[in-house]
C-alpha cells in the first residue's frame, strides 16, 4: 500500500473508531459539553499512556515513528477486536500485527451446535488452530470413534491420525487423509510461528511416530483442503467420501471438517450407523466448553 494512502486510512480508521466510544464505556467521566460524539483526541491518549501531540499527529496521518507497544496500547484504549488490532498494525506499520495468545477454549455456539446436529448424515469435527477436535456430531462418532472417550490432551486430529490404528485401518487411501489434514495443521503453522506449542508438538510426535516426519518434510499447504476419502468400515465395509474444509469464525480460527457422502450407499451406510448410534445415546456428541 502506497504511504499517502496507508497514512490516510490510518487517520480515518483512528477518528471512526474514538467517534465510536463514550467515556462512560471507558471509564471516564464526561465533561463539558461535546461537539462531536465520541472521545477526544485527549482522552484516548490518557487512556494509551502517550502525548495527547503525538496521538494528534499519528491520528492527523503524519509519517512519525510508532512502536508496536504503543499501538498495543491504542487497541486497547479503542477497545479493537483481534481483526481491527490486525489492521490498526497493517496501517501504522504496514507489517502484521505481533501474535497475541489465542483463547484456547473456543465457544461451540448454539447456531454452530444445531449446525451440527441438523447435518446429522454429513459426519462432521470443529477444529481449532491447532487442529484439537473441540466439537463433532453423532455421524463422526459413528463413522470414526467415540471421542468423548479420548482424554482431552489427545483430542487432535493430527496427533490421532499418527497414534491410533484405527485411524489407519479405516482410511483406504491414508495417505491422502493425512497430508489433507497436515497441509491445514501447517497452514496454522506458518500463520502463529511464535506459538512454541507447536514446535513442541512436532518434536513429540516425531519421537511418537518418525513416519510423521516423512509426511511432514512434503511442505504441503493448504487453508481449505479438498480430499477424495474412501473408508473401510468396520461394521459399514466400503464408504466413499468428500472432505471440505469451511471456515466457521475466523477470530477464533474455528473449522469445520465435513465428510460428504460420495454416493448413496454410502449415505445409506451413514444413516444407519447414525441411527444405530442413536437408539444407543441420544446425546448429541458435543462436549461441554
């Protein structure tokens, strides 16, 4: 982005979002009479720790000097979101913003739950960034495992695709299902470098199972992987599937994983097992956040 117009949208993305506050939702008192909604200039610098002058000429969109610890400090005195963090960062330094630690307990929404539980022949996992499982419905638990008897810390996707065989057993072509996963898995990688959890994560799969590294050295990418999925099921036999990958809240890096039956019978086979499953627990199979 050229400077004059990056600067430009600085200054118009600073006044929109103090126009925004009042100083009743910042905690501070209101005074006098105003002459145009929001904070002043003022009072978001008081409130950011810095010179009401240099907050003047950052918001006038002059080419001053800016550190990142200022600016963190202006997200908050604007109250931002994560997306308006990010771009309040993009504008004053045209870089991305620093990683900020990620809520590591997303909320499974009501809408997302009736998602699930209406798609209820379409197994489908909510993942998060780091490609923990943190939600599925009864076609998943039909067609893959029960994972409310997987302890918590194990709930990954990646980490169950490497370390329980009958991931391995079901997935005719593996290989397939594997880097599709682990092309998403290094897309997140890529995107929160500075999270060391994942480095950590790695190293202890690599001692886990060394065949991960053989997979892991391909460098696959991929923010929305497509796979073609047959699955030897064994109560089911031959079941043919689409898996797509859809972007559910994009703040919290939540997904969803939906296998599509690729013919009728497969769908048949689903419904059946989802029907057997259900006469066995009704509960739908969404944990408790």
């Amino acid at each position: 982005m050229h400077d004059d117009v990056r600067l430009q949208s600085l200054s118009e993305f600073l006044k929109t979002h103090r126009a925004k506050l009042q100083p009743n939702e910042v905690g501070l008192p209101s005074v006098g009479r105003r002459r145009t909604p929001g904070l002043r200039r003022e009072e978001v610098a008081q409130l950011a720790g810095i010179s009401t002058t240099w907050y003047t000429w950052l918001e006038q969109g002059r080419n001053i000097s800016v550190t990142t610890q200022v600016l963190e400090r202006i997200a908050l005195a604007l109250k931002l979101n994560e997306e308006e963090r990010k771009y309040l960062f993009m504008l004053a330094l045209n870089s991305p913003a620093p990683l900020t630690e990620v809520n590591h307990s997303p909320v499974i929404t009501p809408a997302i739950k009736l998602i699930l539980n209406e798609l209820r022949n379409f197994p489908m996992l909510i993942s998060d960034r780091r490609c923990n499982i943190v939600g599925w419905n009864q076609a998943a638990a039909a067609i893959f495992i029960d994972f409310a008897q997987i302890p918590a810390n194990e709930r990954n996707m990646i980490w169950l695709l490497f370390t329980r065989r009958e991931f391995k057993a079901l997935a005719v072509n593996w290989r397939d299902f594997v880097r599709g996963f682990l092309a998403l898995f290094r897309s997140y990688y890529g995107k929160y470098m500075g999270d060391t959890w994942y480095k950590n994560f790695i190293e202890k799969l690599n001692n886990e199972n060394p065949e991960f590294q053989s997979f892991w050295s391909h460098n696959d990418v991929s923010s929305a992987p497509e796979v073609f999925i047959e699955f030897r099921h064994a109560k089911a036999g031959k079941m043919l599937f689409d898996l797509t990958s859809l972007e559910v809240k994009r703040d919290a890096d939540l997904r969803f994983s939906v296998f599509t039956p690729s013919d009728s019978n497969t769908e048949m086979k689903v419904r059946r097992l989802v029907h057997k499953l259900n006469q066995e627990n009704p509960n739908p199979y969404i944990p408790e956040m």
